[in-house]
C-alpha cells in the first residue's frame, strides 16, 4: 500500500529544573533501548527540555531529523509551559507520557514525581487548547513506555495521513440515499481536502480513456485476481478502463495532498452511460490502500481511510444490511457460537469487497440494479462470501447540523455460509440489537459501515478522541449491564 503514511517518531525527555536533569535523561535513554529492541527505530532527542530556549531548541532538531510524530516523555516532574509548548509549536500529532519510580532504595535524589507532573501537564494542555494523545495509564517503567509508543503509532499514523488527504467524490448522492449525504464543514475541520466534481467530468475522462494503450496489461492482472472467478470476461476491458480513468484522476488532482480516497457514483445512471458497475474497482483500488466508496459517501470514504491506516491492511464499506433468518441461525449458529439471533446480521454490498476478504469470488452482475436494467450494463460487481475472523465495524460521521459522531463495535465474521448474492457476510457483534436501537437508529447513522479485518478499537477510540469528537459522541456496543441513555429500563 503505498497511499498510507510512513511516519518517523521522535522522543524528547523534559524535566523540571528543581530535579536532577540526569533523571530524565538516563530514563529517556532506558526508554530508546527498550524500544529499539521490540518495535525498531525512534529518533532521540539529546536536547532535554528544561526551560523555553530548550524547548526551541528540541523543536528544532526533531524537525530537522524529520520526525512526523513526537513523544513527550516526563522523565521527572516536568516544566509545564515548556512541554506543551513543544506540543503546541511542534507540526504534528504529540503523545504525553510519564516515568514509573525505579526502586525502593532510591525514593530521595532518584525519585521523579513523574506520576504529579503528569497531572499539570494534561491542565496546561488544556489551558492552551492542544490534543495530545495521553494513554490509558500514562506512567509506566521503561519497557511500558515503550509499549505505549507502540500502541501511539498507528494514532499517529492515522493523526499525519488526514492532515494530508483529499478525498474526490463523483456526483451528488444519488435520490432516496440521503442518509449518505453529510456536510462536509467538519472535513476541513480535520484537515481533510475534499474536491466535488460533476460525475459528467468523470465521464468525459472516461470517454477520453478508451483504446488506452495501458488497457490490456490491467485486464491481464484482472484476470490474475479473479483465476476461476472470472465468469464475465467480455466486461474487462471496460473495467480497466474505469480503473485507469480513476487512478490517472487522483495523480492529476492530488495537488498539494500526498494521500488521496474517493467517494464514487455508482447509479442511477452510472451503469447505462459507462456500460457497467464499478464495484470490482472500486475493490481493487481500496485494496492497493486508496478507498472507494459507494454511493458518493464521503465520510464512508474517511471512515475507510482511517481504518486502513490504522490497521495497514484492506477494508471494506458494507450496508448493515439484513437480519439472519430464525431457521438459518438454528441451523448453523444457534449452539455453535454464543450469540443471541439479535447479536447477529448480514452485512452486505453489492461487490464493493476487495478479492483479498472474500472466502472464495466471482465477476457477476449486480441483481438488484439488473431488476430494472438490461442485465449486460449491471455487470461488474465481485460476489463472494467474507473471509471469518475477528472485525472492527466502526464509523466518523458528521451530523445534519455539522457536529462530529462517531461508533466503534468490535465483533467477528462467522464461519456461515450466507446463501445470498453480492460481497457479503454473517457478522456478529455482542448486544448488536441494542447497538442497532440505540446507537446507529437512535444517532441517525447512515446504513454504511467501514469494516477492519482485526480487532482496532481501542486505536479507533483514541483516533477519534484526538480528532475532537466529544467522548459522548464515540459510542459503542454497550454490555447487558450498561444500559443506554434512551434505553427505556422497564423495557
């Protein structure tokens, strides 16, 4: 994947100037070698930040040793103005972190006051209205500290690439899907680019790719993906021609962005004027780390983008689609996994899911846009059944009013046989009937959601913390014991 950020963190150790600067020093250093040793490289700062002039100077070297993210690390107590103006002036995302006492035996020269400094430097970051990533439990021996790094990189990662991503839509979203629709105020907000275009641009550029000499060498590697599942050939050409179109747009209106995801047109007329579905290109090109969602939803689009960087692998957007039928749960779920029929549903679309997450694939033509429409312009969605194992189904959204909401729900795609059409799978997700009331009904969600192959949610959370979205407005799948605001207790 190479439309994902690859970021360079750095480590500055801070101290008060009524405590040894060695501390922090010698702490910061333990803290390096732990991480080197588990997780690779980090630059260190050899400047300790103690005072103001410090702190420029730090800046200045991390910025000139390139570091994209920074870690705050009190290794004493801490000057509280100096270290988070370093966050404040630093360009980037920032994580605070603090030194656990070493040993019993030394609690009078070597004892830090980390754990106290920790405290006045989460109330100065929020005197001056900076985020700043602060973990779980922020203090911790070295090889934590170094743990907690870790656990910052994909935050960071995530942090980095909306600061530098535009997303490209097609066309306004199509009639009845206004659930999709969302201002796109909040996208500047988080420092995401959007360019709008008429899908008719679109289809001039397509027209303007036919007999592209590159044409034949993208069906040759169609063909590659799909092996025995290529059952509609003749539709090839035609697809990579989309393909084409849409990969020379993004390196054509990129512009001053280095990451780049697209919210694409799909009907009404989509299928009649280019003579085919976008759906297996749509999946390719998420699978090459550039999302594409359907329906012209852009903060699908941003959801999708967000999940891949997280967890560096493909994703997926899917409707949150249909129940599961009593006499199939009985039949391939009831005493085999420990979940209510509530907990479980299909989620589904129409062949949007990259190759990569199916079980098995087939080029086909899209069964539900063929009900009103010549089967021959419906063809190009991929069909298969969802690849089992753990999942993340989450989503950013901004509200009809342009405030910002998001939902995390960590579950699994089940070992099911689905019996149905598109790109599609039996998902399950603890307490998913409250969920579905209370969270996506009750918050207005649109029927779209990203999913990421792996349990994410923890960096979900913390990503969308660090965005600004208010900790009432991240929800979750809420255990039986936990009951929901609007859940009515008698109920």
């Amino acid at each position: 994947m190479n439309n994902i950020p690859e970021i360079k963190v750095g480590i500055v150790a801070v101290s008060r100037d009524c405590f040894p600067m060695t501390l922090s020093e010698s702490r910061r250093q333990a803290v390096v070698a732990s991480y080197k040793a588990k997780y690779g490289d980090i630059y260190e700062c050899p400047v300790v930040v103690e005072s103001e002039v410090h702190m420029q100077q730090a800046l200045a070297d991390v910025n000139a040793n390139g570091c994209d993210a920074l870690v705050v690390y009190l290794g004493n107590f801490g000057p509280e103005t100096s270290e988070t103006l370093l966050a404040k002036y630093f360009n980037g995302p920032v994580m605070f972190v603090a030194a656990a006492e070493e040993t019993g035996s030394n609690l009078i020269d070597g004892r830090g006051d980390a754990y106290c400094g920790m405290l006045n430097a989460s109330y100065n970051l929020k005197l001056r209205n900076i985020r700043a990533y602060i973990p779980e439990y922020p203090v911790g021996t070295a090889d934590e500290v170094a743990d907690m790094i870790n656990e910052f990189m994909p935050i960071a990662r995530t942090i980095v690439g909306l600061n530098n991503l535009k997303i490209i839509s097609f066309g306004p979203r199509p009639q009845d899907f206004l659930a999709c629709n969302a201002p796109i105020k909040q996208l500047y907000n988080l420092g995401v680019e959007i360019e709008e275009n008429s899908e008719l641009d679109l289809f001039e550029a397509f027209k303007n790719h036919e007999g592209d000499a590159r044409i034949p060498e993208v069906v040759k590697s169609m063909e590659e993906e799909l092996g025995t599942g290529n059952k509609k050939p003749e539709i090839l050409p035609k697809l990579a021609q989309y393909e084409l179109t849409l990969l020379d747009w993004v390196e054509a209106h990129r512009g001053s962005r280095k990451y780049v995801a697209i919210a694409g047109k799909c009907w009404p007329a989509f299928q009649t004027q280019f003579g085919c579905v976008p759906c297996y290109v749509n999946s390719r090109l998420t699978d090459r780390g550039i999302p594409v969602s359907c329906e012209v939803d852009i903060y699908g689009a941003l959801s999708e983008f967000i999940g891949t960087v997280i967890s560096q692998d493909t994703v997926t957007l899917l409707d949150i689609n249909n129940t599961v039928p009593a006499d199939m749960f009985d039949e391939d779920i009831k005493g085999k996994y420990n979940y209510t029929q509530k907990d479980t549903f299909m989620g589904f679309h129409c062949g949007n899911t990259a190759a990569s997450k199916l079980s098995f694939c087939s080029m086909n033509f899209q069964r539900i846009m063929a009900r009103t429409l010549p089967e021959e312009v419906t063809q190009g969605t991929l069909e298969g059944d969802i690849i089992p194992g753990d999942i993340t189904f989450f989503r950013l959204q901004s509200t009809s009013d342009a405030k910002l909401r998001a939902y995390v729900a960590q579950g699994e795609v089940l070992p099911v046989a689905t019996r149905s059409f598109g790109a599609i799978g039996v998902f399950a997700i603890p307490e998913m009937g409250r969920f579905y009331r209370h969270v996506l009904v009750e918050k207005n969600y649109p029927h779209h959601g990203a999913v990421a192959f792996g349990h994410f949610g923890k960096a979900l959370y913390e990503v969308f913390k660090y965005l600004g979205v208010e900790a009432e407005e991240i929800d979750y799948n809420h255990p039986k014991a936990l009951p929901y605001k609007t859940e009515n207790p008698f109920a």
